[in-house]
C-alpha cells in the first residue's frame, strides 16, 4: 500500500515552485536577507536569564508547591526581616572556607589573625549605587527592628575577634557556651576539629558566612568575589563562594563557547568548500557551499532575534544552539546539492531547479517538520531550560527550513546559470573554453541549452529519453544517468555548436555505488553486521542500567573553577552538618494539651530517627523549649506562659513559628526544624527527600515538609518521566509525519524504530561515557531526537521514492545518491560540535558527547543497519510491464516537455 497522497502534493508544489523561483532568485535571496537582517534587530532586546534554581527545577515540583503552602501561612515570617534560619528561599551570601596550610590549625595566632584580617576585608567592601554607598554593615540580613547583622561568626564573637584570647578561652562543640550561658552552634564554622577536656584543642579549616538584603546585593557579591577570588595568604589556603556565584561562573563559560564559535564556522566553511571542490573549473562550487553556511548562519541570527522580540530569554546553555543550528543546515545543503548533481545536467537551469526542490526539499521537509515537532514537545517540558532552549533552537531550525529553499536555493540557481554558461567557479566574469586547460586538467567539450533552449532531440535521444513527438528528459533527480546506459558509464557528449562541462559522478558516490552497495548487501557481510548490531543493543541496554540520576553543583562547573574548589573543600569538611528542614503542622492543635503534646513530639522523632538526620538535641522544637519553660509556672493559664515564653529574649525567634488566629488565641499552624546530615551525593539528596515527605504523609497531622534545597532534589522526581515522555511524544509525532509524507507506510515504520534505536544506543552509551540523565542531558536528547531523524529519513524517503523493481536495487540506488551526503553531513556536524570538545564545564561536555554519539549512530544505522533491514524485510515490486517502465521515469508530479524551447507541464492526478 502506498499512500502518496500528500507526497504527491507537496512534490507538485515544489516543482512549480522551484521554476518560479529559478526565474527570480534575486527576489528570494534579497528578502532572505531582508528579514534576516530585520529579525536580528531584535537581538537588541535580548534578555538573559541565568538563574539556575530557576532553569533546571521542574515549575510544577512539589517542593514549590510546600513553598507556596508555607508562605501562605506564616506571610512576612518567611521573607526578609525573618530570621534566615526561618526564610523559604535562599538568603544572598558570601562564604569563605579557611584552610590552615600547618598542621596547627588555624586556631593559632598567626593564621587567626589572618583570618580577622579577611572579615575586616570583606566589611569594609563598597558599593556605589548612585550617589550612596554601601558597605557590608549597611545590606546584612537582619530582623526586623534589630540593630546588629543577624549573619556573624560564632566562632570570631566567642573569642571576641582578637588573638590573643586563643589560649585563655575555651569552646565546646559543636555547641559553644557564651558567657551568659546561652548556647553558640558552631558545627559549621569550624572542622577538622581535635578536642580535649571536651573543648576544642585544635580546628583544621573555618568558614565565615556573610547574608546581605536589599537591592545591591548582586554588585556586592560581584565586588566580593573580584576581591577574594584566587586569593592565598601565607598561613591559609583562601577559598570562596557566593549565591551568585553559579550563575557568574556559567556565564563566563558561556562566553567562552560563544567566542569559540568562530573557530567552529571558519571548520565547517573549510569543509564545506573542500567537499564541493572538483578537479574542474566550471563544475566547482566553492561560493555555493559558503552561500549555504551562511544560509544557517542567517537561520540562527532569526531565531535568536525572533524570540528576543518575543521576550523569550536567553539561557547560557543556548550558547551551544549555533553549533547545531549550523550543522543541521550544513546537512541540508549537502542533500540539496546532491540532489541538484543528480539531475540531467542537459537540462535547462529552471527545470533542474525545478526537479531539485521537487527531491531535496520534500526530503528536508520531511526532516525539518519533524525536527520542529520534536522542539515543540520540548517547549511544554516542567523544566524552564529546557522549554527556553527548545522554543530557541526549534525556531531556528524553522528559520533554516525557510532560508535553505528561498536563499540557498536562489544562490544555486544563480550557481546553475553560471556552470551553464561555462564560466569560472570563482572568476564568475571569466568564460572557460571548451578544450581549454584549466586547473591542470582538459575541460569536456559537451553541448549545452540555454536557460530558455531546448536541447536538441538527438542529444535526448542518446541521453535515453524518449521522444515521442518531442524531445523529453528524464525528470527525476535519482536519474543521473540514463536508463539504458550501463553502471559507471560518463553521460554522452552533445554533439553541438554549444559547449559545456557535463557534471560526472564523484568519485565517492561510485563507490558508494561499486564497491560499499554490493559489499554490505552479500548475505555473509549482512549476518556479521546484524551480530554486531546485536552486540550494540546489548550494550546499549546494559548502559540503561547504569544510568545516574541528578546534577549536582560539582558537575555543572569546570574543574578549575573556584566554586567548583569550594565545594569540593565544602564536602569534605563541612558536610557533617547539613541543612535544617522544616516540619510545618498546618492543621489547628490544641498545644495545652500534655497528650497532644507527647503526640507531636513523637512526630518529631519519627523525622529525627531517620539514616540522613541528626539527633534531637540539634532539632529546633519551639514545643520543647515551651514545655521545659512552662514547669516554672504550673498554675498559670498555657496561653498566658506562652506569651510570656515568646517574648523572652532567649525565645523571641520562636514566634516565627507559631501562626495564631485572628483573635490571637488558638494556634493554627507551627513549624519544627530537624537538621540533616552527611548528604554526599546525588543518591543521597533524592534519598532523605523521599524519606522526609514518606513521613509526612504517613503523619495524621498533614504535616508539610520543606526546604529550600527540595527545590533543586525536584529534578531527580521529574526528569526520568519527562525525557521519556518527551521521546515518546517525539517518535509518535515523527511516525505520523512519515506516514504522511514518505509514500510506503512500512518504510516510515522503519524511519521510527531507526530512530528509537539511535536513542536507545545514545542513551545507554552516555551513561557508559559519564553522562547522567539531568536536565542538561534532557536538553541534548530532545535537540538529538530530531537529529537522529535527518540520516534515517533521507535514505528511507529515497528508496521509498525508488522505480528498482527489488529491494536491493532500491538499497544500492539510496545509497549511490545519498551516501556522500550522509558522510558530508555527519562529517560538518561533528566539526561543528568538535570545537566545545575541550571543555571540561558539565553543560558543554555533555553536549559534545551526545552530539558525538547520535551523529555517529545515524550515520552508522543510515549506511549499514538501516540499508540492510530495508533489504531483508521489504517485499519486492511487482514486475511491471513495458510500458509502466517507461513511465518510472518519469516524476509522478510533472513530466517536463521540452518542446521548441517551450517547457509545458503535464498535470496528473495526486491519488
């Protein structure tokens, strides 16, 4: 069954499209121009968004959600003026870790004192907003009304910041007694802690932590790492972090990127041009393969100027589109230029536009339509890089599709009057005589036709067209050669008063045709690549099995970053103590109650008992304290002891956790916070997060669990099922389009399982190569879903399209006419990714090695697995008679009659 309805269609509309525009390319060329130009004006409103919580945490995780519920219900006790102990998103602050270079520690004088110097250093940084200044003590996170920084070292106050009170006072940890008796925490301003006596003998690294608020806090932070970054001092190993540092550090790798992207353009220009030279003066086309990476070029500068007037921003991760868009486009001017070499070089310049475009850009078509489905399921996906990067990359990719058959296809146009003038590839003003010498070599002498002649029946006649009353070519772009002249056979030569280079075959297509087609298609060679095949999905699917979860801050960055350093002495001396969650009852509870009470501290425990938690004592129960409180006062009214209990000094933080209600009697909501511990790895984040909200929801008070650090563990809940939703959704939509547009519906089934085992492949050797399914990888996949189409369909499409009577006929003649260009386009794409090779920052490595992988992949399923499955399992043609096979030749849209230099078309029905 063939459904070639719309195939047929759409090939009629090329066809008549391509000689209108073979008649005015400067028309299409010049709006090309035009709205590219006009587009790219756009880029002015470019906005840039580099907030990685924001980018890669699923919009509809369930941590924003408890956000939500918790800011609804104790309000201003959550933002600025809360203690930030209390806050619901993560306080700005700049932190230093301290590492002494002795093995005394740095509780000794010399480094202590170095110590005091960097924290006077970092108060007395300033900025300048306007006609104000700021200086650490002006923008530090305080409570309301409070007077003093909420933000200061414990470990600094306790030894009053000098000296020499190191050997006359002594500390506790990891709690350490003021001298008023109140507890200091201290568990993570020091580590690598000896005690003796149960007091702090010695301490291998310090950490110093700055909070600030207020509209200048970004300048701060930027003034603080200028100052600090890279910093040594004799005594101390200096290493440095901000909130913000991630995103500076991101965005400084991204201009990198950007900057390497001319390197990556002047490669593909190179290989572009190299792939288009021929030993022949006329016939090369060195201007037609820079015509058609500036094609992509302007596909990218439309792109990213269409959605900055859209205001969809930019992300640092689209600093790698370019290198896709450029390679997407670099395919598609090879499948163009093949495909006009595989017309009758005889022919006048508006048909083989005509016959070109009636090939090439239904197969790119074919192509592009399913890369931008594939973009659009990206652009619905829960994660913000990944939907902006999507809508990005797929309106590029669109923009190409459009630039490839008006301005590429208006330059081969002009490309096609020139060889049919026989002038000079590069010295377009110099006509080359036939006979002549010219680059080394003797030009053919062959006839001819002008854009508007006929070529002369005769010159039809051994050209094995027919002539039934008027001369006609072959008009089928497949067709190089006639269908009586033997394989390897040179065109004829015209015999005419006209002179012309007649285009042969390059020498990689006969081989292609000679040597690779007969090679894979003998049974002993089939079985070993079916094994081999066999072997990758073997190993594929074990690679699936390794697949790991979860980015982490580590591997977002290079490794000689400096938060990159940070975190790493981060984790191995500060991780004991982690971050505090918050346990929030939202539910009204008698609290006077002393069962009710028993009956929520056991909740308590339940949360406090867990492998990631610490014990009780390091908790914050604002509960405990009250019921220690309240047996002073054992005949007095509950609500009265706990006024009295919140407006205590000591107590006073605890009213961030009690909500009342509006008579301010009854408790309606509270909050309890339990304290983690040695969290590592990734597998540890998801870990203490499901464990956590497992025992909320066992809990018969609704309790809701929060942190926000849960914002970011979201992704390991999220992006298994959304890249695989997405590759489902993807693949369907590829197979309608297939069935729509390549006209044997099994055929299209095959372009789908090719492309389902590219992915498979991709996905379990990037597993096996160091890649971790995150959101950046998710990125790639969605981008290389609609990569791995482009091989798979292009051959499909062709043998689909094929008259060859058996399937492995049809194979031979894919791959005679597509074979170079596969290798051409996968040759481009690899050097267009080659570039970002080196880099050793997460988001771009990640990048490489899964363009690597799936254009390596298609390339080997378009040449070998694909070829070889069409050939075993297509059913043959039916033998056709005489007469239907002078008709295969003829294109099923139109049949060209060249007749006393008047070109008619003969329409013919669709279905």
């Amino acid at each position: 069954m063939r459904t070639d309805c719309i195939e047929k269609a759409l090939k009629r509309f090329f066809a008549f499209y391509g000689r209108f525009l073979a008649r005015h390319p400067i028309l299409f060329i010049a709006g090309s121009l035009v709205l590219a130009i006009g587009l790219g004006s756009g880029l002015r409103h470019v906005y840039v968004e580099d907030d990685s919580e924001f980018l890669y945490t699923p919009d509809n995780g369930p941590a924003k959600e408890e956000k939500r519920i918790i800011e609804s219900i104790f309000g201003n006790h959550t933002g600025e003026g809360a203690p930030i102990s209390r806050r619901t998103s993560e306080v700005a602050t700049a932190r230093i870790i301290v590492i002494s270079k002795s093995s005394d520690g740095v509780l000794q004088k010399e480094p202590f004192e170095e110590i005091l110097r960097l924290d006077k250093k970092v108060k007395e940084i300033t900025i300048q907003d306007g006609d104000k200044y700021y200086t650490f003590d002006n923008i530090c996170a305080k409570k309301w009304n409070a007077q003093s920084c909420e933000s200061k070292s414990n470990v600094l106050t306790l030894y009053e910041f000098d000296a020499n009170n190191l050997n006359t006072t002594r500390i506790g940890y990891p709690f350490a007694m003021r001298k008023d008796g109140a507890p200091y925490f201290i568990g993570n301003e020091i580590s690598g802690v000896e005690l003796k006596d149960e007091f702090v003998l010695k301490a291998t690294a310090m950490q110093l932590s700055y909070s600030i608020q207020g509209d200048v806090t970004e300048d701060w932070l930027d003034a603080f790492i200028d100052e600090f970054e890279g910093m040594n001092t004799e005594f101390l190993d200096v290493y440095v972090y901000t909130t913000h540092s991630l995103d500076v550090a991101l965005s400084r790798e991204s201009k990198a990127v950007i900057n390497q992207f001319s390197i990556a353009f002047t490669l593909l220009m190179g290989f572009s041009v190299l792939s288009c030279l021929r030993l022949d003066c006329v016939l090369n086309k060195p201007t037609l393969a820079i015509a058609g990476v500036l094609s992509a070029c302007l596909a990218i500068l439309s792109g990213f100027g269409l959605i900055a007037l859209c205001g969809v921003p930019v992300i640092d991760i689209s600093s790698s589109a370019p290198y896709f868009i450029i390679s997407i486009g670099v395919d598609d001017m090879f499948i163009m230029m093949a495909s006009w070499k595989n017309t009758n070089p005889r022919l006048p310049v508006d048909t083989r536009t005509s016959l070109t475009l009636s090939d090439a850009a239904l197969s790119i078509t074919i192509t592009s339509l399913t890369d931008t489905l594939v973009f659009v399921v990206g652009a619905f996906s829960p994660f913000p890089a990944v939907s902006y990067f999507s809508i990005l990359t797929g309106s590029a990719v669109l923009f190409d599709y459009i630039y490839q058959i008006t301005f590429f296809a208006g330059c081969m146009v002009i490309s096609g009057r020139r060889e049919a003038a026989s002038r000079h590839s590069i010295f377009c003003c110099v006509k080359v005589k036939p006979d002549s010498t010219c680059c080394g070599l003797r030009v053919k002498s062959e006839s001819s036709p002008s854009d508007n002649d006929a070529a002369p029946n005769d010159a039809v006649s051994k050209s094995g067209g027919s002539n039934n009353g008027g001369s006609s070519y072959t008009p089928v772009a497949s067709d190089v050669v006639a269908s009586n002249m033997e394989e390897g056979d040179d065109l004829p030569a015209i015999e005419s008063d006209e002179l012309h280079v007649v285009e042969s075959p390059h020498p990689l297509t006969i081989f292609f045709r000679d040597r690779f087609s007969p090679f894979i298609l003998k049974p002993s060679v089939k079985a070993v690549i079916l094994f081999f095949y066999c072997v990758y999905i073997g190993c594929a699917i074990y690679g699936l099995t390794c697949l790991q979860e979860g980015l982490s801050y580590q591997e977002i960055l290079p490794k000689d970053s400096f938060v990159t350093k940070f975190l790493d002495i981060e984790s191995t001396y500060f991780k004991k103590f982690g971050f505090p969650v918050s346990v929030m009852i939202p539910v009204e509870v008698d609290f006077s109650n002393p069962e009710i009470q028993i009956d929520i501290d056991r909740e308590l425990a339940r949360f406090e008992n867990q492998d990631f938690t610490l014990p009780s004592n390091y908790s914050v129960s604002w509960l405990r304290q009250f019921i220690r409180y309240s047996k002073g006062f054992p005949n007095i009214n509950p609500m009265t002891v706990l006024d009295s209990f919140l407006n205590h000094p000591d107590f006073n933080d605890f009213t961030y956790d009690i909500e009342f209600d509006n008579a301010g009697e009854n408790i309606i909501a509270s909050r309890f916070y339990v304290t983690t511990t040695n969290i590592q790895h990734t597998s540890d984040e998801r870990k203490v997060m499901d464990t956590f909200r497992e025992t909320a929801e066992s809990s018969s008070y609704n309790i809701t669990v929060f942190t926000p650090p849960f914002i970011f563990f979201d992704q390991y809940l999220k992006v298994l099922g959304t890249t695989f939703r997405s590759l489902g959704i993807a693949l369907l939509s590829m197979m309608l389009v297939s069935l729509m547009l390549i006209p044997v519906p099994m055929c299209a089934v095959w372009v789908t399982a090719t492309i389902l085992s590219i992915e498979l492949g991709m996905i379990g050797f990037m597993a096996l190569w160091g890649v971790n399914l995150d959101p950046v990888s998710m990125i790639v996949i969605i981008v290389c879903i609609g990569f791995s189409v482009d091989f798979p369909a292009h051959i499909t499409y062709h043998y689909a399209t094929s008259k060859a009577t058996t399937p492995d006929e049809r194979v031979k003649e894919g791959l005679y006419s597509l074979g170079m260009p596969v290798l051409q386009g996968a040759g481009s794409s690899i050097l267009g990714v080659l570039v970002i090779s080196s880099s050793d920052v997460y988001i771009f490595s990640a990048f490489f090695k899964t363009m690597f992988l799936v254009i390596s992949l298609g390339a080997l399923h378009a040449l070998f697995i694909l070829p070889i499955m069409l050939s075993l399992f297509s059913r043959r043609n039916q033998k056709v008679s005489t007469d239907e096979k002078s008709n295969t030749n003829q294109n099923p849209a139109f049949e060209p009659n060249i007749e006393n230099g008047d070109e008619t078309v003969t329409q013919q029905k669709l279905c």
